[in-house]
C-alpha cells in the first residue's frame, strides 16, 4: 500500500538528496517540479502516474532515472544529466506518453547527458513529441546488457526523425556509441542516413551539389564510397558502345569483334580516368584516331 501515495503539486526545486528517491507508483494530479534537483543516488518513477508534465531540467542523477511504467503528460530533461542509465524499457514495461485525455506527452532531452540508453521500441514519445539537439549520451543499452533486440540502422534513423527539427547531435552520438562497441559498418551507415537527413534541409545548389556527392560516392562514407564504381562501369560501357557503333577505326583496331569491343571499354575506361594512363595505345589513339 505503500506505492498508492496521491499528490497535487509537488515542489522539489533545488533540493539536494544524497541517496536515492523513490516515486514507484505514485500518483501526481498537479506539476512535479524538480528544477535543478541533486539526487545522489538512482531516482525510481517506476509505474507511476504524471498528469502535468514534470520539470526536471538541469536536474542531476548520480545512478539510474528509472521511468519504465510510468505514464507521463511530458517530461523535461533539458541540460540534465544522469550519471548511469536512462531506463524507459527493456525487462519490464515501457513508459507511455500521454495525458489524463489521452493527449500525447512530450521528452525534451535538449542538452541533456546520460551515461547509458536503455530503450525498448515502443518506450518513445510520437512523431513530432520528442525534443533531441544537444542530446548525448555514452552507450547504447544499461548496466544490464542490451535493452532488446538488435536494431537496424533504419530504425534508429526514424528514432531521430521523432523530432521534427533536424539535429546532427542523435546522429553524431549513435556513431560514437557503435563506434565504441565495435560495429563500424552500423557506424558508418548512421553517419551516411544523419547526411542525408541533413540534406533534407538544404536548398539551392547545396541540395543539388550535396546530391550528387549522396548518389555518386555516398558522401564519402564507408562502403558507401564504393557506388562511384557504378557510374565509372556504366559510363565506360556507355563510351565503348559509341565508339564502337561511330567510329570504325575502333572496330578494326584488333582482330575479332569481342577483342575489338574489350578495346573499346579500355579506351573509354582510359578516358574516363583523370591522370591515369592504362595504355599508350589508347592515349595514341585518341590523340590520332585516324592512325595517320
């Protein structure tokens, strides 16, 4: 019966405790307001009720900010930190974001810092109801281990689009945690989609030059470098098809159509190539296609 307390308002601004607090199931009907508040210890919200959104802003955690179970009208975490984990779910039930209406809550996590992110797919606000420049954060999944199952980097890209404004920052620190666990290629593929979120918001000849960077060489980005091999092999065989098919001293430079073809790419590959010589033949032929 002890988890049954109600409150209206409660007021903890500024206060310093030095272990941990514990709101496992109560009920709020007013605001919490925890501006600033030094916990030195874990803060338990575990299935409790938050009809008002909670102000937690600049607030410390020394341990865990448990909110799994919890059902909250918003929550604001801006500038916080939280020494350990962030728990919205994983190993029991997730938070929900809703209001006493059904209206959805709102995390706002703007500069907020947390050692670790422990999540479940469906322990996050709604589209539009999630708040991340500044965010950071150390590792995926809490002291426990990993939070769920193994996610593909395209939902952790719809994970970031939660906020309808676009912020380098949830990109940025999901590579950096990969990174540190040893998943480069996930590394590099949350850098590459954080690109193309970013030139989402371009204009101009920005959109334009950013998007031939996106679909010629990935933005540079891992294997995704590896597409310019594409557009090198197509406009290659492009080139050989025309000259084969236009000028006829590349038909007759070597014995057999298949030789003569196979030269053709060669001179066009050599073309297309800056700087790079493949074969003199071909620079000579160019140079004299005529061989006079």
């Amino acid at each position: 019966e002890g988890h049954k307390a109600s409150f209206k308002d409660v007021v903890l601004r500024g206060a310093k405790i030095a272990g941990q607090i514990s709101m496992d199931g109560a009920s709020f009907g007013g605001t919490l307001d925890a501006d600033s508040l030094q916990a030195g210890g874990d803060l338990f919200m575990r299935d409790a009720r938050y009809a008002r959104a909670v102000v937690m802003f600049f607030a410390h955690v020394g341990g865990n900010l448990d909110l799994r179970g919890a059902t909250l009208a918003g929550l604001d975490l801006s500038g916080a930190s939280i020494a350990a984990d962030l728990q919205l779910g994983g190993g029991y039930k997730s938070a929900a974001w809703k209001g006493n209406k059904g209206e959805p809550g709102t995390l706002n996590l703007r500069n907020a810092h947390i050692g670790n992110l422990a999540d479940a797919k469906d322990a996050w606000p709604a589209q539009g109801q999630l708040h991340l420049n500044g965010f950071s954060f150390n590792h995926l999944g809490g002291f426990e281990g990993e939070t769920g199952e193994k996610r593909h980097m395209d939902w952790w890209d719809n994970w970031a689009r939660l906020d309808p404004k676009y912020s380098p920052a949830p990109y940025a620190q999901l590579a950096a945690a990969l990174t540190n666990a040893g998943d480069r290629d996930a590394a590099n593929e949350i850098r590459y989609l954080g690109r193309v979120r970013e030139r989402e918001t371009e204009s101009g000849f920005a959109y334009i030059w950013s998007g031939a960077v996106q679909y010629v060489a990935g933005f540079g980005i891992g294997t995704y470098t590896f597409r310019v091999l594409r557009w090198v092999l197509g406009f290659s065989l492009a080139g050989a098809a025309l000259l084969w098919w236009t000028v006829p001293e590349a038909r007759t430079w070597d014995k057999g159509p298949f030789k003569g073809l196979l030269w053709c790419f060669g001179a066009s590959l050599s073309r297309l190539l800056p700087v790079i010589e493949i074969n003199k033949e071909f620079t000579e032929f160019f140079n004299d296609p005529g061989r006079v």
